[in-house]
C-alpha cells in the first residue's frame, strides 16, 4: 500500500524478492494536477502497472475493505500511503502490517519527516520499519538504518536514499520478521517529535532570519514549494543558495553582486544566491539574471 514516489523502491523490490508473493497494489485514487487539471495516476500505480500487479484504487480506504477480506493477505506492507488504516484493516493480515517510514522514530512522525530533518538542521536520518497501530507513526519498531545528512542533500535526493534504504531494509526485514525472530522496540513516547505537512506559503522567505535557516529551508522546500522572495513587487525564486559569515547587513539588502552570485543580508550573516527565477522568465544562473537585470547594492527584497 503505497501513493507517492518514496514506496516505489518498496515495491518493486518486493516484486523482485524470491519467496515473497505481492498480491496486489493499493494506491490512491488518480487525482487533477497541473494547469489543465488532467487526471495524473500516483506513482505507486504507474509502477504496479509495470509489475503487472492488480491495481485497487479506494477513495476512503475506512468504507472499502472487502476487496482486502478477499485478497487475504498474510502480511501488509505500507509506504507513503497517505491515509490511516483503520483497525479492521491492521487486524486483518496474520503478521500485521509493516510500516516504512522515513526518519529515524521516534523522531519525525507524521507527513514530512525529510524536509522538517532539513529544516532542524540534523545532521543524521534514516528509514524505520515499525508495526502499524492505530495511532500516527506510533507503533513498535522492528528495525532501523541511519544516514548522514550531507551539506549538499536537499528533500529530493534525501527521500531518493532514504527510500533505496527503506526497500532494501524491508527486504532483509520481512523474513526474519514472519519467521518471529524480531524483537520489536517501543517507540519513548518522551523523545517523539512530529513533522507536519509542507504548504507552499512555508518557501516564502524571511529575511529576518539567519542565512543558516534559510539555506536549511532552501535545502528541505527543494523541488517544492521551493523557496522565493519578492522583487519589485514580482515573485523571485531563488534555486540554489548557501550560507555566507557578515555581520552588521539588513535583512532583505543586496549587499554585494559577484560575477557569479548576488549577496542579500539576513538577520544574521548573508545569502550568496546562485540561481534564480523571475516571474515568467526562465531559470538563469546569477550572471545570466543580472546581465538583464542589474541589481545595484542597496536593492530590499522581500
């Protein structure tokens, strides 16, 4: 049971596993995306297609069970589903369900656990195997992996480790796991923290803040919401940024244009700009941006 990209690797790995028969696929229903609203199927089920797995696409998982009853699963495994399952369904299979989540529980339950590590600024994270229960991210855990975070991951190539981890953790999980020879961990309730979802009005910059958290955000809103600011009145997108050490610069100020970046103030040290975006135009590197757009030191954004 899976929706977004990070349950891919799940998946197929299962698919690919000798001695594991994957039953079917559940995913979300297809959804509008984009300017036309055009019905866009998950990934899960773009990637069940390709296994040639059946494919059940409930709209509320809670009212729709009885297609689960007739598969009779053994065991139940879950990634990026979003939506709770409810008890019928956690009490069905013989072994429970599996849950494969993104963080290192019992840090980080919940929507997004790679951005909100990015945000906090951690340098470690990782993937955890935990039994489902009825509560959010608050089951039992059965296995782990860790990862560093390194100063040039972002949200995208984070969640690409963590869900390669994640499928081959599942894999050397699940055997040991039916065969009983697992010891499962409750998660200290005393050490939980939670990762609420991302909106997209989180990229709007503040300048007011230090130069670290906004490379932090920058980092956790990539691909999206990304990160963007506001110049004469129009939306600017900023791509790739890190951290500069200054002291003593008003936030939002253009302090310096280099020939390969624009330097803006923070509420502590400053923001080296690399690539960026002006409303309606293409992505251009900060040279290419300031040969049409000069951006004399003094300029506020915000």
């Amino acid at each position: 049971m899976g929706t977004a990209d990070f349950a891919c690797p799940s998946l197929a790995s299962l698919v690919d596993a000798a001695g594991i028969e994957v039953v079917a696929a559940v995913t979300q229903p297809d959804r509008p995306r984009g300017r036309q609203l055009t019905l866009q199927p998950p990934s899960v089920k773009i990637e069940a297609e390709f296994c040639r797995l059946p494919i059940h696409q409930p709209e509320r998982l809670r009212s729709e069970v009885s297609f689960l009853e007739q598969l009779a699963p053994d065991l139940i495994v879950v990634a990026a589903y979003g939506q709770i399952l409810p008890q019928s369904i956690l009490d069905l299979p013989s072994h429970g369900c599996l849950n494969v989540h993104g963080s290192l529980l019992p840090a980080y339950r919940g929507a997004a656990p790679i951005q909100r590590a990015l945000l906090d600024n951690q340098t470690e994270t990782g993937v955890t195997i935990m039994q489902m229960d009825a509560g959010l991210d608050t089951g039992a855990m059965v296995s782990k992996v860790a990862t560093p975070i390194e100063p040039s991951d972002n949200a995208q190539t984070l969640h690409d480790r963590l869900a390669k981890l994640g499928a081959q953790l599942l894999l050397e999980t699940i055997p040991r796991y039916v065969a009983g020879e697992m010891i499962s961990e409750p998660q200290d309730e005393s050490r939980a923290t939670h990762a609420a979802k991302i909106t997209r009005d989180m990229g709007r910059i503040d300048w007011s803040q230090t130069a670290t958290q906004l490379w932090n955000r920058a980092r956790a809103f990539t691909p999206w919401p990304g990160v963007f600011t506001r110049l004469d009145g129009k939306l600017l997108k900023l791509l790739e940024v890190e951290p500069v050490e200054t002291t003593g610069i008003e936030p939002g100020c253009v302090i310096q244009t280099e020939v390969n970046a624009i330097v803006v103030g923070c509420g502590d040290g400053a923001l080296r700009i690399i690539r960026l975006q002006k409303e309606g135009s293409k992505r251009l590197s900060a040279a290419e941006f300031l040969a049409g757009t000069p951006l004399p030191v003094g300029t506020q954004l915000g």
